[in-house]
C-alpha cells in the first residue's frame, strides 16, 4: 500500500482535502474535502471513470468528436481533474484548460496524482466566469461546468447570462455539459434546464437531460447531468447513450424535457 498523503487545508474555504486510497481498486484514489468525497481518480486505467455522472459526461465526450480525435477542453471545476484524464486517455493529444478557484487543491492534486504522459492541461486559478474573458469566441469543442450542488449554487455561475456566455465559447459543434446535484423535488435542476432552453434555443441549439432514470420522478436526490448544443441533438446520440449507460440511464430531450423543465 502507498504512502497515504498528508492532507491539505483549502483556506478559501477552510476545509482540508484529503487522498486515500480506494481499498477496492489497485492505483486508484478518492478524493475528499471536508470530510466529503468529491473526486474518484484510477491512476492505472484513466479511461475509466467511477462516479456516475461523470460517466455519463464522459460517454457525451466521445460522441463530440471521431473516435480518438483530439479534443480542446475547457474544465470549470478542476476537482482532481478526472475528465482531464480521461480526455488525454482516450483523445491523446487534446488541448485542455482546468479552471479551478482554490490553488491549493490543483497543487495538492497534481503533487500526488499525476497526470498521464503527454497531457497538455493549462492551469487557471480563478473564478469560473471571471476567468471566461481570457479565452476567444468559439475556442472549445466541449466545456464541462461542474462547479455546484443545487441552491448553494454561486448566482453568477446559474445565469442565463453566464450560460450564453460559455455559449459563444463553443465551436459550431460544441458541447456544453452542466453537471447538476440537487435534492427533491429537484427545483434548481428544473430551472437551470430550463435557462439552457432559453439560451440555446434562441441560438438554434436543444438540450438533453441525463440521469438515472429515477432522478427524472423529483423523488431522489442525486445529480442530473445536462448538455446542451448549437445545433439540432441527434437522436442516434440519444440512443448511444442509453446504450453506454451507467443503468438503468435516460436522456430526456424535446416535450420529455419541456415537461421535466415545467415540475410536470
């Protein structure tokens, strides 16, 4: 067994994150903060990813792009950069960016968790949105915000006016994926759907909804994953994704989402 990590104080929030490692996984570590896990990383076999919904982020990622193209990435929430390594795993050679608020967490993860060999990964400490500035108009192929938990949610990081502006940082076949934890009867889910809608609609785009399929009833906390696209979504992604699971997996989109959006 490795030597466990001392733990690390964040004192933006002061709280210590801590690594361990998963007892049931060789070359594997679970991240915690607070107390809390947060991040699962499998240091062995990248390409594969433990916590559910970044699971379903990731079976997205591969729909964005041909099998194995490169890919550039925009991370809001670096966590311990599980997507980041994933991407690299299977898209070698992709162009990323990892914006993560607390210095002293990407330090700590990236002193003890290294990243596969050949990741390029541009580091910003910052806030999600004020951070956005640096970066032109139509940079990424996929931006993955996964910053909050339901109405703890930072205002400006759950606006339509943030949402539209991670819009114009899409290509013309770009992705954006929102990761949403929240609790019955999932009230902040329904309107962060709903304010994608709005703004991507209004650009010619549609939304999907991803979930186990119990989240979708309002009865069960858990996280919904929601991405959201320039462009009309293809039904055959909808069906790739049911597919690739995590199961029993749906994708709500068209009037199944209008009405999830609507607490119907």
């Amino acid at each position: 067994m490795a030597r466990r990590p001392p733990s690390r104080l964040l004192r933006g929030i002061g709280a210590h994150a801590e690594l361990d490692e998963d007892a049931f996984t060789d070359g594997a570590w679970i991240l915690s903060i607070g107390g809390a896990q947060q991040s699962h990383v499998n240091l062995a076999r990248p390409d594969e990813i433990f916590y559910e919904y970044l699971r379903r982020i990731g079976n997205v990622l591969d729909l964005a792009a041909p099998p194995g193209a490169p890919l550039r990435v925009l991370h809001l929430g670096a966590g311990a950069l599980t997507l980041a390594r994933y991407v690299q795993a299977t898209r070698p050679g992709s162009d990323q960016v990892a914006v993560e608020l607390e210095r002293e967490l990407l330090d700590y993860v990236l002193a003890y968790l290294p990243l596969p060999e050949g990741t390029v990964l541009q580091t910003v400490i910052g806030d999600a949105r004020a951070e956005l500035e640096r970066f032109d108009a139509g940079s990424f192929d996929a931006v993955v915000l996964d910053v909050f938990a339901g109405a703890d949610a930072p205002e400006h990081l759950a606006s339509e006016e943030y949402y539209a502006e991670l819009l114009a940082l899409l290509s013309e076949r770009g992705v954006l994926l929102v990761n949403v934890g929240d609790d019955p009867p999932l009230a902040f889910a329904r309107a962060q759907t709903a304010a994608l809608q709005r703004v991507f609609g209004a650009a010619g785009g549609e939304v999907a909804a991803l979930g186990d399929s119990s989240m979708f009833t309002g009865r069960h906390p858990g996280n919904i994953v929601l991405a959201a696209v320039p462009f009309r979504w293809p039904a055959e992604w909808t069906q790739s994704l049911l597919q690739a699971g995590p199961h029993p997996a749906a994708v709500l989109t068209g009037a199944d989402l209008d009405a999830f959006a609507g607490g119907r």
